[in-house]
C-alpha cells in the first residue's frame, strides 16, 4: 500500500490551480464501485506549465487534506487483503459485502457532504493572504488501493475469485518483478526485434487519434518463432520463457508510461507479416496467459495484422484459448489505416512496413 512518503505537499498561490478535479464516486465507474483511495476527489487534468504542474501534480493523484485539514477516506495503511480476511467469515462472496454502495434512503449522502466540503475549502482559501496547501498522495498502478477493482471486474465482481487472483498475482510479481534486463536471454530477445514497446506515439497534426496517447507492445511472431527455434537448437529449452520475460518487462514500462496509474491501458499489436504458413499459437499461449492472470482490465485493443478476411475465421479458431473480453477488443485485420487508427500511429510516417516503423519508434534497450 501506499505511504505518507508518497504524499505530495504544494503550494498554490493567487490564480487558477491548473487542475481539473474529479470526485470519486461510490459507483464510479473508474474505480468500478471499490471507493479504496483514500479520497474524495482525484486529479483528473493537469494543465501544462500551470502552478499544479509546476509543483508535481500528476493525473491520479488524490487529494487528501486541504491547508493541513484532514480529507482523506480512508487510513493510508489500509490493507484490502487484511479488510477481505477480516470481512469473510460475514461475507456471502458477493463484493458488495466489503464495498461500500450506498442505500436508497441516502444515496451518496455522506460522500457528498465531504466532498462539497473538500470542495469548499478549496474555494474558500484567500490565496492573496496565504498560499493554499494541498496534500496530495499518489498510488502506483499496481497498488492494492487502485489494482484491486480491476481485480474484481476481471472475476465478476466476485470476492472470493477476486481475492485469489489477485493473491496469485502478488506471489508472481515477488518472484518475477522486476525482470533482469541484463540477462543474456532477455538483451537476446529483445534485441531481436521480435518484441517491442512504443509508448506515447506521436500524432501528427494532420491525422489526430484518440488513441494517441495508449502505450502498445509489439510482437511479430516469425520473428520470435525463430528465435525460439533457434535457442532449442542450441539446447536453450528456456527460449520461449525469456520472450515472456521480455514482453513482460516491456508490459511494466508501458503501464507505468501510462496517462493515469488509475486507469492504466496498453494496447498489444501481434505483427504477422512474415509469419507465412508457420503460424503456431505455442508462444502466443505463454505470452497471453501471463498477461491475463496478471494485468487484468488493462488491455485496450488487441490487434492482429495483417489477416486477410479468408483467413480471418481461422485465426479466431486457432486462437480459441483467449477469453470473451479479450476478444472484444480484437482487431483482426488487413488495413494499415486501420492499424495506424487503432493504435494511434500517424498513418503518414508509417512509409514502409509496420516493423520498420516499430524499430524505429521503440524503447531503446
């Protein structure tokens, strides 16, 4: 969790704050329903070069005390996995049971009387006598406080489910987190050019996407098909394990790149140009399910390309093991412009093929 040393302290003086606040709702369907972070409004803008900005400010912060005035919601040592222990010998399994959601007879009562007077305090602070001091606390992505209601979405909303997913996702990070980019598998694979990440690509301003903004790793499988072919002939038996790794560490540097720890998205390209007749799902499988059970609701689009519309049916067939929500956000297709749409990338700087353009607009390594 979260601790007062991720706490923030600025100092606003006379003129606009340079910040967009949003409250946070019992419902809000940014935290889908969990109301953990220990506030009653967010930063949900932040306006370059304004005062807010200049201090530090970022998107997901929240604001929990105004001029030293107490406004958090909760203790910042809450521990969710504690709270769902200390709650299951009364819980039927149902989230709703350890998530606060409002009656009927007061529908957000109390979270709005703290809110309006958070909001009050803010707008009642003569600036021109004394600066505004507000007390922001921020949250990694994968902080309990913010990863556990993409956890419950991802299983239902089912406490019990959530509860171990979430657990199992906690023992792998331990053991798996951070990956060793020294390792010579690992500077090995992505070297390769057969896993990449692009972060924040770049709009022109002639073909503006809303998309721009969404990190997105980059497979092209003939690419890690040979590399893994390669280590077994060299009797690596591990080559499949150090692409995982290696797409995995990119996944890191992508979500963390992302415009709000609150609502960390990052779309994954599969580039099967040079791929021919030697599809195999086997390295798509490990990449997948690790992707699955340990960044759940974070997958923007999943983009296959290219895949003419004769062959189109058969790449759902082979790729059946994937579930209904990733497919979803499939995007299977033959159409560069499509690509460049969905992924955000100036259709106009992409001159050659999609990996000439990914090498030249990855993360170096």
């Amino acid at each position: 969790m979260s601790s007062p040393n991720n706490r923030l302290d600025v100092a606003f003086n006379a003129g606009t704050l340079g910040l967009q606040l949003k409250r946070l709702r019992s419902r809000d369907p940014l935290t889908s329903g969990t109301s953990l972070l220990p506030t009653f409004a967010y930063v949900h803008d932040v306006v370059p070069g304004s005062q807010g900005d200049k201090g530090g400010v970022k998107i997901g912060d929240s604001v929990v005390a105004v001029s030293g005035v107490d406004f958090s919601r909760t203790p910042p040592s809450l521990s969710i996995l504690d709270d769902v222990e200390n709650n299951s010998s009364s819980s039927s399994g149902d989230a709703s049971d350890f998530v606060h959601v409002p009656t009927a007879q007061e529908p957000e009562e109390v979270d709005s009387k703290t809110y309006e007077d958070l909001m009050t305090a803010i707008k009642s602070h003569d600036r021109n006598e004394s600066p505004l001091v507000l007390t922001f606390q921020r949250f990694h992505w994968c902080e309990d406080a913010v990863a556990w209601s993409r956890f419950l979405k991802a299983r239902d909303y089912d406490l019990a489910s959530s509860k171990a997913m979430l657990t199992q996702q906690q023992e792998w990070r331990s053991t798996n987190i951070p990956v060793d980019r020294q390792d010579p598998g690992i500077v090995r694979v992505l070297r390769s050019g057969g896993v990449g990440s692009v972060l924040h690509p770049t709009t022109s301003a002639t073909t503006p996407s809303k998309n721009a903004q969404t990190p997105f790793l980059y497979v092209n499988l003939a690419t890690v098909q040979s590399l893994n072919a390669e280590m077994v002939a060299e009797g690596n038996e591990n080559g499949a394990d150090l692409i995982v790794s290696a797409f995995v560490s990119l996944t890191e540097e992508c979500l963390d790149s992302s415009a709000s720890p609150l609502a960390p998205k990052v779309s994954q390209l599969i580039d099967l140009g040079a791929i021919g007749m030697n599809f195999s799902p086997v390295i798509l499988k490990k990449v997948y399910y690790t992707f699955e059970a340990n960044y759940p609701e974070t997958l923007s689009h999943f983009v296959i390309y290219p895949v003419n519309r004769f062959i189109a049916a058969g790449i759902n067939g082979v790729l059946g093991f994937i579930n209904e929500k990733t497919k979803s956000k499939f995007v299977i297709t033959d159409d560069l412009n499509v690509v460049c749409e969905t992924l955000g990338i100036p259709r106009d700087q992409v001159s050659g093929d999609l990996a000439s353009y990914i090498l030249d607009n990855a993360e170096e390594e």
